[in-house]
C-alpha cells in the first residue's frame, strides 16, 4: 500500500516541479556494506577506507578510479580498527584519523602515499579524543573540529600543519558545538553546516576562508521556508563551482540532495539520491564529479554507489 | 479429488522446468567473475571482470604495505581465484593479511 502511494505522489509532480539531477550506478561490490567509512580524493582517485560493516569495525583500505570505473586494494590501515574518523588531503597526501573503534574515541592520526602505497603515523591530536569531527585540507594545512568527545559534542577547530606535523588551536569558530556536521570546499574557500548536538539539528551555515583562517556566518539552513536542508550523518561535496549537502539523518534517513550557490548564499532542491536512503555514506569528488554511496539505513549496511549529474535530467534506467 | 493431483502434478512439472531451466528468475550477471593474470612493472598482478566490465584491478598485493607486485604468476592466480570466488558468494572481496600469510604468497623484500 505505501508502495502505490509512492508511486502516485512521484507520478504527480511529475511535469514542471521535477527536480534537476541524474544518479548514474557505478562499479560495486555486492556485499561490501561500509557505514561510517572516511574517504579522501587525490586526483581522479577516490579513496575509501575504515568504517563499520554491521559486524566488525574495518581496517582496509580501496582506491576508486573515476576514469575507469574500477576498484583496487590499497595498503591495510596501520591503526586500530574504526569508524566514524576523518579523511581529508593535503597537496597529494591522504590522512584519516580520529574515530571510535567500539569502546573508545581516538585521537591517533596517520599520512597516506599514494606514490608508495604506505601509510605513517603523524602527531596525535594535542586535544580530546574524538569521533564524528569534520576535517578538511586546503592550502597545505589540514583543519579538524566539532565532533563528540565521548562526553560532549564541540566546536573547537585544530590545525594540523605537515611541515612540522604538529596541531595548534584554531580559534574563532563561532558555530555551536555539534557531531555529524558536513562540508564541502569552493575555490578558497569551506563551507560548514548541518551537524546535530543533543538531538537537535543545527541549522546555522558558516564559510572558512582559508587564505585569512577566518570563519563568516552565512544564511541559515531553514531561511527560507521551504528549506528542508538540516540533517546530520550527511555528506558534502563539490562539483564545477556549486557545493551539495546529501543524504544523511533527519528523524529518519534521507535522500535529499540541496545544491549551494556560493554567488547569492541560496539553496535549490536537486534530483533525491536514487538508491535506498542512508546515513552515513560517503563522498568523493575531484571538482568536476562526484560518487555518492556505502552508508546505511537503521541496521542494513549498504553497498552500492552511484554518480551525480546535477545538471542533467534523472532517468532511472541508468 | 482428481483436481486436486492434476494441480499438485502442474505444479511439480513448473518446478522441474524451472529447474531444468539454468538461469530463470535469478540474477545471472552477478556470478560471472572472471580472474586474469597480468606482467606488471617488476612482476604480476591480476584483474576481475564481470562479464567484459573490469571491476579490480591490482597491480600489487593487496593490503600489503608499499607497491609491491605478486613475485609470481601462480601467486596472483591464487589471490585473484580468492577474490573472485567472494564475490561469487556475495561477500566482501577485501583479502586479508592473515590469506595471503595462508597461501604463502611470497612477499618481495625491499
């Protein structure tokens, strides 16, 4: 029965209201669940690595050719087991850290190769351990912050700097303190938002300019009214100038996909993720495309993985 | 009462060709994993088709640190083998330390 309904209500709107946006499958495995995975991008090579299978929290690691659509095995991640971490790069270098291996929060970090397929250890975090934190890398520094410390959720920033591999305090994050948040990168500038503390969602939206390590408050996320834009658990990506904010965790799982337009700080609705709704999937793009995929909906990890055409219409066959 | 054996008789005869018949009703696609080895630089290394579409490929061991390709063709073919028959069975295609420890792959030193 709520099938025919579902059917009825996507027939209805069918004409001028469609949303713009077209989900493509890509090469998966069937039986590769992974939720809470951390992922980087170095080139046109996504990579994903740790997260959670329902059963075992996992350490390997698979790089994603974008060009030719398949998979290969990369190096075991030398740490403990984990989901919930970060991944971010830095000028051609991976590093993924911080997490919850299923009793505690961590705080350990370590660089990836790709030229040499190795991982090392870097310099722990100088603060709190922590789990679903937000990290990004831009203009050779990487910069992590929010998150859950196994008591509170915070809104602390840190920058970690690879030439000396060491963390100092960024100060002047003036968001509140959240788990769970998205960002997504623009030219020079990331921008932070979603995210959820004490069951509720954040709806505040802030850029990081990271030629200043300024943070400026943009429009918030319920604006305007027919906004249904924060979520937490989410993913945030980038494709040719335009940033998104999909899927993730709003009572229940979504599908929803907003696009962000940095010239007038709006936000327009695009085509629902096609597969099942999720939380907790990740992302790569490498500014022109973007993968959505993994992640989970209440207990059933998923699989699957798909890229996003924002500009083209949706076709279900593809 | 004759009824009911002519219905119970149909019905084991549209079971035994759906039997007989490979491939109906299930998901044929799926299973077809096909292992190839390759030369790469200083070695082997294998690919994973599905049908003709190229789902893996690895050019060296993996999970092991550093890009170290397989020392022979034999060990390739037995972690390729590995791989594709996961996938046939549904599962995760990730291979661990503790396999290619217990095939005996040999790991180049350097």
């Amino acid at each position: 029965m709520s099938l025919t309904v579902l059917f009825l209500t996507s027939c209805s709107n069918d004409d001028e209201d469609e949303d713009l946006g077209n989900w493509v499958d890509r090469s998966v495995f069937d039986g590769s669940p992974r939720s809470g995975a951390s992922s980087f991008t170095i080139g046109n090579t996504g990579y994903i690595a740790l997260g959670y299978d329902g059963d075992d929290y996992l350490n390997s690691v698979w790089a994603y050719d974008m060009d030719g659509d398949f998979w290969s095995q990369k190096a075991d991640f030398p740490g403990v087991a984990r989901n919930a971490a970060v991944g971010f790069e830095i000028d051609g270098t991976g590093y993924v850290g911080s997490g919850y291996d299923g009793l505690d929060e961590l705080g350990d970090f370590y660089s990836y190769n790709p030229g040499t397929n190795t991982w090392t250890e870097i310099a722990s975090l100088s603060t709190t351990t922590r789990r679903s934190a937000v990290a990004f890398g831009i203009n050779g520094f990487g910069y992590f912050g929010t998150g859950y410390d196994g008591e509170n959720d915070r809104k602390d920033f840190w920058k970690y700097d690879p030439s000396t591999d060491s963390w100092s305090e960024l100060v002047g994050f003036g968001g509140d303190k959240r788990r769970a948040a998205t960002t997504f990168t623009i030219g020079n500038s990331v921008y932070l938002g979603t995210g959820v503390s004490n069951g509720s969602y954040l709806d505040d939206f802030w850029v990081f300019d990271s030629t200043t390590e300024s943070w400026t408050s943009k429009l918030d996320l319920d604006e305007e009214d027919d906004y249904s834009i924060t979520r937490s658990n989410a993913v945030g990506f980038t494709i040719s100038g335009y940033g998104y904010i999909a899927c993730g965790e709003f009572g229940g799982t979504a599908t929803s996909v907003w696009q962000y337009d940095p010239s007038d700080d709006t936000w327009e609705e695009k085509t629902n993720f096609e597969g099942t709704s999720r939380q907790d999937p990740i992302a790569f793009s490498n500014s022109s495309r973007a993968f959505v995929g993994l992640g989970r909906t209440g207990s059933l990890y998923l699989d699957d993985f798909d890229e996003f055409f924002p500009f083209e219409e949706y076709d279900e066959d593809d | 009462m004759k009824w009911f054996s002519v219905t119970i008789l149909l019905l084991l005869f549209i079971g035994l060709l759906l039997y007989l018949i490979p491939g109906l009703g299930t998901k044929e696609e799926k299973s077809d994993f096909k292992v190839q080895v390759v030369t790469t630089q200083g070695g082997f290394g294998y690919r994973i088709f599905n049908g003709e579409k190229i789902l893996i490929k690895q050019d060296f061991i993996p999970a092991v640190q550093g890009d170290k390709p397989f020392a022979t063709a034999k060990d390739a073919q037995l972690i390729g083998n590995l791989v594709a028959q996961k996938l046939s069975n549904s599962e995760s295609p990730v291979v661990h330390l503790k396999e290619i420890e217990n095939l005996n792959i040999t790991l180049p030193v350097n």
